[in-house]
C-alpha cells in the first residue's frame, strides 16, 4: 500500500480562453472545478493506477465540503482531518493562443497545533501498513520545519519525498528513498543557479550525499534527470500536446511511488513516472485520467 500524505491540498478552478488579454475582461469558454494541490493529485493519480493507497490531509470550510465530494464520487481512500482553517483556492487560466499556463496560488493559512498533533497520529497509524510514503508540497504557514523529518522517523517505509527548502533539508537526516525537486526548487534548495547540466547533476550529487538514496529531477518538457546507487539515468519524455501541466510533477511522483511498490527497477519507476506526467498534460483536469498498472 502507498500513502500520500500532505498539509496544502487546494480547490482548484481552471478557466480555458481561446485567448487572454491582461488588463481587460476576459470571458471563459470552459470552467471546471476539482480537488487538487500537490497531495490530493498524489492520491487521485494512485488512485486511477488502480494502486491500493490511502491519502491523509487537512480539509476546512465550504471548499473542504467540495474536496471531500470530489474524493467521495472518485471513490479515493482517504483520511480526512478537519480543520478551523477553510482550505485555499487556486486559479489556472489556460490561454489557447498561446500555450501559456497562468496559476493564481492561495496560499494555505495555518492550521492549529492540535489539528498537526491529529494529522501526525494519523499518519502514524496509517504508515504502519504502507510500503511506500508519498509526501509532498510545502507546510502551513506557523508550521514547524521539522514536522515532516519528525513524520519519517514514525515509519521504515520507502520515501518519496516532493517537498524543498528547509523542510527538505530537515528531513534529509532520515535518508528517505527518492527526493523529487524540480531543477528551480533544487537551486532554490542548494542556494545558488543552476545553469548547465553539469551544475544540476553537482547539485544533485551533493543532496544525495546528504541523505537521500536517489534525486529524480523533473525539467517539464527538457529531460528527466535522476542519480543514485545505479548512477545517472536521463529519460527524454514524450512529444505531446499540452492542455494543462498543472499536476504533472504529482503524477511524476505517483507513478515513481506505483513502481517502487511494485519492486519494479529504478529506471522502470521513473518511465512510468514520465509516462504518466505526459498523460496528465493532455488532459484537462489533474491525475484522473491515467493507464492503469494493476
């Protein structure tokens, strides 16, 4: 079983425009709505692998209502904690003129001392039957920088961690399986630019040094890079036609996770990896309409 466990999850709208103008009125041909934010398009993309997972998170307020009814008709395991705080929502705006991907991001208000103490014992019972963790996106605001460092000490399952900055740095210390940056979070993570190939794979090397087991570096449309005990592997993606992007770096995540737990190799994790994040971009709504592995 994989876990996916997160503290941001979001209320996504996407707003499609044949084309859209700063500064003026801009009329949307197509809205939709859905559950997202980093750990929530865990869980769904696990889910439409036909993987057995559970998702942990924090959900408030009228648009928590609306997350839980996606999840609900998604029929996604999961375990809600409630919180006082009323989960945020983001914006994407796709302009079809152009090809551009706009994201307007909420950002998550702080949850209490009390609902962290009821997510980490959640997460503690529940890790106790996962092979794999999946944890990913940033902490609320107040949070302390070690909580997801004093998560992987509760648990000997595999990590995937999509987390950066300090809280990624805390929790190198626990040497977890697979850290999933991308090329501008790992330069934000290391504290300097990284250029050239050969600077990212420096970068890459120095956080595995660190703690980590294996860094899988995702580069949107550019190459899949990653280094661990089998050396360096790269994984040119597929040429598609994006629609929306938004959610291709969770289902990267997932399908790494879906192949760990299934004792595939490293290279075959990460191919089903790319290959569910290019199936993700040519669809509308995030992680919910992948090939299913079981």
């Amino acid at each position: 079983m994989i876990l996916a466990v997160g503290l941001t999850p979001a209320w996504q709208q996407t707003l499609s425009f044949r084309q859209f103008r700063i500064g003026e009125v801009n009329r949307a041909y197509e809205a939709a709505w859905c559950a997202s934010g980093k750990v929530l398009n865990v869980g769904c993309a696990l889910n439409s692998f036909g993987i057995p997972s559970k998702t942990v998170c924090p959900i408030g307020g009228e648009t928590g209502r609306q997350i839980r009814t996606d999840f609900e008709r998604l029929k996604i395991p999961v375990r809600w904690i409630s919180s006082r705080t009323a989960t945020r929502t983001c914006t994407t705006i796709l302009d079809e003129s152009t090809g551009l991907t706009t994201e307007l991001v909420e950002n998550s208000g702080p949850i209490s001392s009390g609902e962290l103490t009821e997510f980490y014992d959640a997460f503690v019972e529940e890790a106790r039957s996962a092979r794999v963790v999946v944890i990913s996106g940033s902490l609320p605001e107040g949070s302390p920088t070690n909580f997801f460092r004093r998560l992987l000490e509760q648990t000997t399952a595999k990590a995937v961690l999509d987390i950066r900055g300090a809280e990624l740095e805390e929790s190198l210390s626990q040497k977890p399986f697979v850290v999933k940056p991308n090329r501008e979070e790992l330069a934000r993570t290391v504290g300097r630019n990284l250029t050239s190939d050969e600077e990212l794979v420096e970068a890459m090397s120095e956080i595995r040094h660190r703690g980590a087991d294996w860094v899988v570096v995702s580069q949107g449309p550019g190459p899949l890079m990653a280094i661990g005990p089998q050396g360096l592997i790269r994984i040119e993606p597929p040429k598609i036609t994006v629609r929306n992007p938004i959610g291709c770096g969770d289902c990267l995540a997932a399908g790494i996770a879906a192949g760990i737990e299934q004792d595939v190799s490293m290279r075959n994790a990460l191919e089903i990896g790319v290959r569910a994040a290019a199936e993700n971009a040519k669809e509308l709504l995030p992680a919910r309409n992948l090939t299913r592995l079981s």
